[in-house]
DNA sequence: ACAGATTTGTTAGCATAGCTAACTAAATTG
DNA sequence: CAATTTAGTTAGCTATGCTAACAAATCTGT
C-alpha cells in the first residue's frame, strides 16, 4: 500500500468516496427537510435552538454565530425570531455588551419534538437494514464523525 | 436476536444511530457550504443545475422542481436566476406548456468546478484517515444510499 | 368542433436567511 | 479620561421557501 500506483488508486477512489458522500448527505437532509416544517420554525432557527438546548446550555450571539458558522447580523435576527416566537429569552450578563441565550421550557419542547420526527423517519428508513449492516453503519458514524472535525 | 429485549435494545440504538447520521449531515455540509461561496452562484441554483449537469440530461420545470423537493414557483424563480447568468438555457419542446432546460456550456463548466473545491476539501479530511478505515467509510456510504433510497 | 377541465409554468406577495456597511453601547487601554 | 476595541443591532441588498391567483397549452367528452 506504500507504492506509487497503490497511492494513485487510493486518491482517485478517495475522490470518489467524498463525492457520493457528499451527494449522499445533501439528499439525506433534503427528505428530513419535510419534516421540519411541521414545526412552523425555520431551519436556521430550528438548528441555532439545537445548538442552545443540546450544545450544552446558554451562550453569547457571537459564540452561537461561530457555532452556526454565520456572521453576526444574521445571528442577530435569527436570535430575534427566536425571542419572538417565546423560544428564546435573553439574559444579562457581567459584561454589559453581551447577551445570555437561553432556550425556554417551550423552545426545549419544541425542539425535542421536531427532533423526535426527524429521527424516527431516518430510524424507519434504518430499520429495513439487517441487524448487521445496521451494526456496521453504527460503527462507521464515528469514522464519519473524525472526518467531519478535520474539515 | 429475535427476542423482546434485543428489539428494544436495537430501536433504542437505531434512534441513536439516526440521530448521530443526521448531525453528522448537517455538520457536513456546513462546513462544505464555505467552498460553495466561491462560484457567485446560490444554493439552490447549484444544485438545481447539479441535476441538469450530472442527473443525466434536460428536463422540466417540474421534473426539477421534483428533483429538488421544491415547489414550481419556487424553481421557476430558481431558472430565472441561472438564465440570467446563463448557466441555463430555456428550450422549446413539442408540448408548448413544457419547457426543455438544458445546462450551457458555462453551466456546466461552472458546477464542474464547483463540484472539485468541495469534494477536494472532503477528500483531503478522508486522506487523514487510515487505509481500513477509509475502506470501512466506503462501505458505509452504500449502506447510506440504500438507507437514503428508504426515505 | 369546441366548451370545459386539466396540466404547466409564471406572477405577486409574504416570510426567512444569508451578506456587508454603518451604527450604538460597553469595556479596555494608554 | 480620551481613544480603541469588542459585542450586538439596524438598514438594505439578494436568494430561497411558501400559497394564491393567473395565463397558456393541451386534452376530453359530447
């Protein structure tokens, strides 16, 4: 495997793999897509609450902007359509210029469900794999995973 | 593997597994979404004109619209744009309600190039992993596009 | 043949979500 | 305490999603 045409091999199947995983992920989010709006809350909403009810607590905008990989005046609005809809409260903090995010009893609620729908869809369409491939597959998300944090 | 406990033990896992491959999707694309910015080109229109370049050919409007999980106002507005950056053509068909959309050559050039930034930035986050495990992410997605194909 | 129904796509109008530029307010620094 | 830096908001643009209402072409039944 250390060989130069071993090496080339490797690469273009490489190629290959990133490419079908790609599509893979885009068709995958796609069908989940539907479900989501049963909920009446925006995608983006919906993923800057899952980052304050499951991403381990309260945060600033700026921190929750970084994680949502968006600049700050698009956070900012996003933040308000949460506060808007009783999703979201805004809490003080020492420092005067930040703001406290919290989830709400609701917003937790709300958010749990849609992840309820979500999941069991995917679960279903899990559930017509035999045991083993499922197996396989549930070792092959934490391969997934590290590849995903070296991107 | 057939009786009352392993059953719930696998649904219990399965939801997990799901709810793992569905953040493991949305963390995915997110990160590939920044090499997109590149092209001047949105969203939706690079994948609408993903479908016209590499789903095998001209289609319709609502064949598109179809494809893309979208509703037909909301793909007629999606050709516009691409028309306007002629990336797209506007055909005529033998039933005059239909339209014939076919990528241009600068379409095509356009997604092509697309196509390359992201998937060479995931194929460089799997060049970090072992051959085995490399070899074990390709099997997965197989299984994955069978799970996609159920939902 | 042709009146009515169906199919295909567009237009209008609304909400969400992304961006940059420019602003306000609070904290830090020299 | 004046100047700078940091955190967030506001304003204004584009893109993308929806439904409702429309126009044009085709199909259907008599």
């Amino acid at each position: 495997m250390t060989d130069v045409k071993s090496k080339r091999l490797a690469g273009g199947e490489t190629f290959e793999t990133a490419d079908r995983l790609h599509s893979a992920a885009i068709h995958l989010l796609r069908r989940l897509r539907v479900r989501d709006r049963e909920s009446r809350v925006g995608p983006a909403q919906l993923s800057a609450l899952s980052v304050l009810v499951l991403g381990g607590g309260p945060r600033s905008l700026g921190e929750l902007a970084e994680a949502e990989q968006v600049r700050p005046p698009t956070m900012s609005r996003i933040v308000a359509g949460l506060v808007r809809a009783g999703l979201v409260r805004r809490g003080k903090t020492e420092d005067g210029r930040r703001v406290r995010l919290v989830a709400t009893a609701r917003g937790s609620r709300i958010l749990q469900e849609g992840r309820r729908r979500r999941v069991e869809s995917l679960a279903h369409a899990l559930s017509s794999l035999s045991n083993e491939d499922r197996e396989r597959l549930r070792e092959l998300i934490e391969h997934l995973e590290k590849v995903i944090r070296n991107l």
